[in-house]
C-alpha cells in the first residue's frame, strides 16, 4: 500500500501551494480519524464596583434546582449558561496595605496584596497598585498570541489612573492596564482599518484568484490515489480553505459574523449617557471577539469607589454614597438592589449579544468563558467574605453551567482558587495564581 507523506503539499498555477489535512493514506495504519481544529476559547472579565445586597443577590434552591434572586433575574433567559457561586472569600484583600476599596481592587484579578505606594484611602495605610499579573492576562500571554490585539481593556466612566481603584488588569506588579473609557476610541484603534477601502478588495481579488482553483490540477493527480474516506476530508479541507477565503477577501458585514460597526459619537464623560456609552463599549467588545481581533476583554463599569448617579434609576446621590447607608436605610436598600438589577440586566445584554453569533454547532457564548465580578462583597461593611461572582459561557465544554454552587464557611475557600479555575477553563495547567498562602488549588466542583 502507498503511502503519503504527511508533508505532502498540492501545487497549482504560480507555485502556490496548499497544505493537506491528516489522511488515511498518511498513516501505515490506515486508523488515524481526520483531526478538526478546536474553536478558539475567549475570556471576558465584567466588572461592577461597591459590592451587593446579598438577600437580594443570593439564589434559592440546589445546585442544580435553584431559583435566581431578585437582583440575577434578567438572567433568567441564560440560566442554564451561568454558574452563580456563593461561600468564596477574597481572603487576600484582608491582608496589607490600603483600605478595603484599593486591597478588593487590586486582589479582585490578582489574588495578591498591593505594594508600598502613595495612595491614601479611607483607612489603613497608603499603598501602590497590585503585586503581580491579573488571570485575564495570565490568559492573554497563552491564548492572545495568534490575534492583533493581546486583549482590549474597556471601561465605562471609570476616571483618571494612576490608583489602584481604576484598574482592573495587570500585565505584571505594578502594570497595570488602563481601560479605555472612549468608545470613539476603541473603534478608531480596533476597528478604523477593518474593512478598508473596498475597491482595494476588488483588486486583492482580481490579483489573488482562488487559491482553490490553482491546486485543483494537483487535486486530480491524487485523487485516484484516495479511498472514499480520505475523498471525504480532501473535500471538507477544500470547503473550510474556500470558507476562510471567503471571510478574508469578502465585503465586510457579507454574511458574515464580523461586521465593521458604526463609528460611536457619544460624549463619554456624561453621567447620564452611562448607559450608552456601556452598550457601545459592551458592542465593540463582542464585535473585537467576533472578528478573532482579540479573544481576552475586559469591560469596567465605573471604578472602584464608584460614584456614577443613576439618574434614569430616580438616584439623587452617587452609587458609593448610597453604598456607605446602614441596612437600617430601607430605602437606600432599595435603591442599590435596583443598581444591581441593572447592571444584571447589562451582563444579561452581554450574554445575548455573544448568544446571537453563530459559531460551529453553538455559539461564541458556547465558546467565552464571562466572569462578572466585584470588590467588595457588601458596601457599607467593605466585606470581603462571600463574594458575588457569577460565570457565564461554557468556555468550550469546559465549565458545566445551569448551577448554583454554594461553598461551606470552614474551612475558608479563597477566590484564588477561582482564579486558578478559571485558567484551567482556558487551558492553562496553572495550580496557583497570586500569593499562595491563599490559594489551595481549583476550586473544587467548578470544572
């Protein structure tokens, strides 16, 4: 029986050349299953700041038979995409310098403590930005290598840098990566040369032909050479090499999931366009991931101590000064579980949105792994014990979703561990993140 060299290319007119998938013919064997490449896996961290109302936020129920609370009901239509997890501590942000605020900010993504600084807070003492790499970007170095941008930090209304509380990313101790706050912005660096001129196009068509139709004098040498199985996949190689193609040359927006968006005019620094400026960046984002321009993003509402007025809410004072009132303040109660409602119904907006985008079998949700989470967990106490985290996606098969996972109080499960699940979902063999005094490994049940 012949054999074909694994290395074996098909030349057409011009020398091109094209690249054949895993045969039968390949292998003395004859067993070896054509292999088709994974989906590429994307993160995307959401952030909101000021902590919760854990009576309105926590769900009822069993793991897997839950009902949501009242603040996580718009993600009613995405329960069986969510994991929601109760009983994790950010033990870390109850260690060093800083007041509450800096230390949940700078552990949130980290799990490490902040570094000597400057900054005073509240309380405690001054302290700098975070002591190590934040896991979207421990992500970004292994999955971000192959895409024009690494990852895109987003925010929201979330001020000048240079403190920790504007800051949700770290490329390394004190790196911090400041968000964009500018959707203008965002679209004129990632977006401005997508598409392009479009007559240019027509001439890179005109010039290129099809790859496929150079090869196919080659295709017809071997094919005698084929059994029906190796025909088959010569045959789908054929079609997903034409389909790339099409994606690369084509008119942008063609059918096809990346479609270049409308330039955004919005004044970006009005406390009543919030909820605009948020859409836009949230829209830009899930379009970067869509045309694989990036497959890590981050999106910050507002920044730590966040002091945006919910106006469109009937707020008369900002979201931190609401969140400093005792529980005995029925009515500021009632106004933070409605700030937490909407930001619940914008990361139900962000579900929908990467749920609409056709990707194999499923969709880019099948194919994100989303973690909303915060620094503190109730504001007026700045806790950190009982996190408000929920994940959403499946990260391509990798995180079981449609449950409710409840942690015991002892012992303590910090939410490095967390952070090391969440690396897991993307691939990453990590067992630590941060400071390892606080971290025992995975979370466990996640996975």
């Amino acid at each position: 029986m012949k054999v074909l060299d694994r290395r074996t290319l098909l030349r057409g007119a011009g020398g091109i050349a094209i690249g054949l998938p895993f045969l039968e013919i390949m292998s003395r064997s004859g067993t070896a299953a054509a292999q088709t490449p994974p989906l590429p896996k994307r993160l995307v961290v959401f952030f909101s700041p000021d902590g919760s109302i854990r009576e309105n936020w926590t769900p009822t129920g069993t793991e897997t038979n839950f009902q949501l609370s009242r603040i996580l009901a718009p993600l009613e239509a995405h329960k069986q995409n969510i994991v929601v997890i109760d009983g994790v501590d950010n033990v870390c942000a109850t260690k060093g310098l800083g007041d509450d605020h800096m230390r949940g900010m700078g552990a949130m993504l980290t799990g490490i403590e902040l570094l000597p600084g400057t900054t005073q807070g509240g309380a405690g003492d001054p302290a700098g930005l975070a002591g190590g790499i934040s896991v979207d970007q421990k992500v970004a170095n292994v999955i971000g290598k192959s895409t024009k941008f690494k990852s895109l930090e987003l925010g929201v209304l979330t001020g000048g840098g240079g403190t920790v509380w504007a800051y949700t990313s770290y490329a390394d101790a004190n790196v911090p990566l400041p968000a964009d706050n500018n959707p203008a912005s965002v679209f004129n660096r990632v977006f401005s040369q997508l598409g392009g001129d479009q007559t240019a196009l027509q001439k890179l068509r005109a010039r290129r032909k099809t790859v496929l139709d150079t090869v196919m004098d080659g295709y017809g040498s071997l094919a005698p050479q084929l059994g029906a199985v190796d025909k088959a996949r010569m045959e789908a190689h054929f079609a997903e090499i034409r389909d790339l193609e099409t994606r690369l040359t084509a008119s942008v927006g063609a059918g096809d999931s990346c479609v270049k968006p409308v330039a955004p005019t919005i004044d970006y620094k009005a406390n009543d366009n919030f909820p605009v400026i948020g859409k836009a960046q949230m829209d830009l984002m899930v379009m970067a991931l869509a045309c694989d321009l990036t497959r890590v993003a981050t999106i910050q509402w507002e920044r730590s101590v966040g002091d945006v007025r919910f106006s469109w809410l009937g707020a008369d004072r900002g979201h931190h000064a609401y969140s400093h009132d005792a529980d005995s303040a029925l009515d500021t109660v009632e106004m933070l579980t409605k700030i937490n409602i909407w930001y619940s119904e914008q990361f139900a907006y962000l579900l929908t949105k990467l749920a609409s985008i056709k990707e194999g079998a499923g969709t880019m949700l099948d194919n994100t792994l989303v973690v909303w989470c915060n620094e503190l967990s109730r504001g007026n106490s700045h806790s950190h014990p009982d996190m408000p985290f929920v994940l959403a996606g499946r990260a391509g098969g990798a995180l079981r979703t449609g449950r409710f996972l409840t942690y015991p109080k002892s012992p303590t499960v910090p939410h490095n561990n967390l952070l090391v699940s969440v690396m897991n979902a993307m691939g990453l063999p990590d067992q630590t993140i941060g400071n390892p005094a606080y971290c025992t490994g995975p979370l466990a049940n996640l996975l």
